[in-house]
C-alpha cells in the first residue's frame, strides 16, 4: 500500500484519535524499532542506519488532557538512557504545550532538553488561528553540525497544525579513498557545482512527465542525477592529520592523556550544564598542559646539552622551538628589464643583479628632487622667515598679549 515505505504505526493507548505514524524509505535500514517506551505519551523510537550513518528517531505526541509534569519526569529519564547516541532527532506534537510562551511548564522542558544538549530547530508558529498563534510541534537534534541543518515550517490547510521539516547531511564515510601513511595524504572527491548546474540545465527533464509510474519516475530522475554528480567529481589529494607525525618529545603517556582529555570534553558536549564534570575537564586539561610544556622544556634541555659544541646543530633546535621554516630557495629562471625585455639566460641575469645593486644608491640620490635655492630665516621676530606654500605661527610674546588686553 505503502509504495517505496514502511510504514510504523504506534496504538493510541489514550484515545482513539492519538498515535504517531512514521513512513520510513526502503533503502534506509531499519535496526530496532520500540513503541511507546515513554509514559504519558504516544511515541515510537526508530534506530536506522543509511550509508553507514546510524542515527535515531523519535516520534511523540502528547495529547493536552495528560499530565505534563509527569510527561517531563518520563522524558528525561527516557533522555539519560540515550545520551550516548551520538544522532538523535525527537520530532512531533511533543507536549502541547506553545514554546513561544512564558511559563514554568515551558522553560522545565526547554531546560531539560538543553541540559542533553538537544537543539531546537522549530522556533515560530506552526498553528495559526483566529484568535491565537502558537509553536506546539518541534524538531531537536543532537551531534549534527548547525551548518548543515535546514528546518522547514510548511503553511498548508490539511490540518489546523502547519506542517515542519528537516533536512540535513552528514560526512559519509570515504569510500575507495586512497591513503599514503608515510605521506599523510588522502585523496577526496572535490565537486564542481557550476559544471553540475550546467549539466541538470542540459537534460530533458520533460520525458519524465511521461512515465506513469511516479515511483519508477523518481528512481529514474535520481538515478540521471547520481550521474551528473559523478561527471562533476574529480579525486584530488588531501593531506590527514590523522598520520602526521608527532613531535619527538610527546611520550606515550602523553598521547594517552591527550584521548582521554578529548573524551572528557566530548562527554562535556553532551552534558554541558553537569558542574561536577566541567571542573573535572578544567582540571585535567590544565595538568595536562602544565605536563606538556614540563616535557618539551627537558627535551630540548636535553638537546642542547647534547650539542652544546655545535652551533648548527643548536640553530636546527632553535629554529625548531621558534617554528621557524626553512630558508625559502627560489630559483630566479627571468627578469624583467626596465625596457620591457626579459632575460632568461643564466649569465645575463647574473650581470644585470650586479649593474642594480652597483648603482641603486646612485638611482636613489638622481629620484632625489634638489631645491638647493631655497632658505629659511630661523629668526622668528624676522618678516621675511616665509617659505612658499607653508604655514608657519611664530610663537605669542608678552607684547602681544598686552596690545591684545587693550584691545579688549
């Protein structure tokens, strides 16, 4: 019935008019399904996975009659029992309840979702009246980039309720990359968009219009588009960190207190409002960087000890600690002369360095402009101490302050 979907259905377990539906598409692999696993609502979580991206969703509706203190008390526990999934969208008439208003009721819940670092993505209003307006249906996600997030509110007249929408993408998984360990390089593919666009722009979409069958039509429309796609992608390398070399001081036990260091702020992420962990983070992360800088600072101790005799040696170290990069080593292959010519050959551009660098001190004194006429009286009480095209205020003495008072 359900072309190119399955379709998951929960019971309405209040009244016959409640339940969640979810249309899930065939390619996507359904992994677990679990209906009405949080009181006090309807609710269905679905794990699914698409090219290899595991990610969860959650339908629920609340219907208005239902307590909403014990909804919330259910919520979050249901919401500790998944916070180490690392996609979770939770979608649908959650509570019914408007989140544009101010109440108790609304920050409880705004504030439990936020303390499970779930972000809001429907933040106006999806039902509109004659007599009010009001945001009853939300979209929050977890772990997915905001940048690639696009959240959608749909004015139609099916229901009383506008329709919501989101879209995103994920980093898929390279596939058939190509990595060099002892290079750390990678090739990815790199897309041109504008080679894309001409291409969509040069197909004859109209054809589909005659394909009866509106499910074989999209298979044909996505599969004409995988392969624009593919004609747009050129492979192209790419230096990864993920093999670049460590510095030579960074120890084994260093390396290990770096992972747990990034695990902690990971889990940090996830519970950003838990006090006890955020001063545990700080605290680790500041040994730690006081254990870093103790190890570089007897590494290269140990190092300059160890050529304290041999100056190139010792500048190498010194370059190394500053960051500083080897002496660039150009070669000149043409110069241009001031007549418009160029030289290439190796003798001539030796002559002309040479004829510069001999007379630039000479250009320099001829772009000189020399106006050995010109004289300036220093004598401040002299009339004639004027110059041409300048200014200049002789200083106030006492005489003029007098004839000044008089006048006033």
């Amino acid at each position: 019935m359900h072309y190119g979907f399955v379709c998951i259905n929960s019971i309405g377990i209040f009244n016959k008019c409640d339940g969640v539906t979810i249309f899930v598409k065939n390619n996507i692999k359904i992994l677990n399904v679990n209906i009405n696993i949080i009181p006090f609502c309807n609710s269905i979580e679905l794990q699914l996975e698409n090219d290899s991206i595991k990610f969860t969703i959650i339908g629920i509706y609340r219907s208005p009659n239902n307590n909403v203190e014990q909804f919330l008390i259910n919520l979050e526990k249901y919401l500790q029992l998944v916070i180490n999934i690392k996609h979770i969208i939770i979608s649908g008439d959650i509570i019914n309840i408007n989140i544009l208003d101010n109440s108790n009721i609304v920050d409880n819940y705004l504030d439990t979702m936020a303390n499970f670092n779930m972000i809001s993505c429907i933040n106006n209003y999806t039902r509109v009246s004659n007599n009010s307006k009001s945001c009853l249906d939300h979209i929050f996600i977890n772990n997915l980039l905001n940048n690639k997030i696009e959240s959608y509110i749909i004015k139609c007249t099916i229901t009383d309720h506008y329709a919501t929408a989101l879209n995103f993408c994920y980093n898929k998984p390279l596939k058939n990359a190509i990595i060099d360990k002892n290079n750390s390089i990678h090739q990815k593919y790199n897309y041109n968009f504008d080679y894309l666009n001409n291409l969509i722009y040069s197909v004859d979409w109209f054809t589909l219009l005659n394909v009866e069958d509106v499910n074989a039509a999209l298979d044909i429309f996505n599969n004409k588009i995988n392969q624009l796609i593919v004609k747009s992608a050129t492979l192209i390398p790419v230096k990864s960190n993920k093999y670049r070399k460590l510095k030579d001081w960074i120890t084994r036990g260093i390396i290990v207190s770096i992972n747990k260091k990034e695990k902690l702020s990971k889990l940090l992420k996830k519970q950003p409002f838990n006090l006890n962990l955020k001063n545990n983070f700080i605290i680790y992360r500041n040994l730690l960087t006081k254990l870093i800088r103790k190890a570089k600072e007897l590494y290269y101790t140990d190092k300059f000890l160890i050529f304290k005799n041999n100056p190139k040696e010792t500048w190498k170290i010194i370059n190394d600690i500053t960051g500083k990069k080897k002496a660039n080593t150009n070669i000149i292959n043409n110069i241009k002369l001031d007549n418009g010519f160029t030289i290439d050959n190796t003798f001539d551009i030796s002559n002309e360095s040479n004829r510069f660098f001999i007379n630039v001190g000479q250009n320099i004194e001829n772009n000189i402009i020399s106006n050995k006429s010109t004289y300036i009286n220093l004598n401040y009480n002299s009339k004639k101490s004027t110059v041409k095209d300048s200014i200049f205020l002789t200083p106030i003495n006492e005489l003029e302050i007098k004839k000044t008072h008089q006048l006033n």
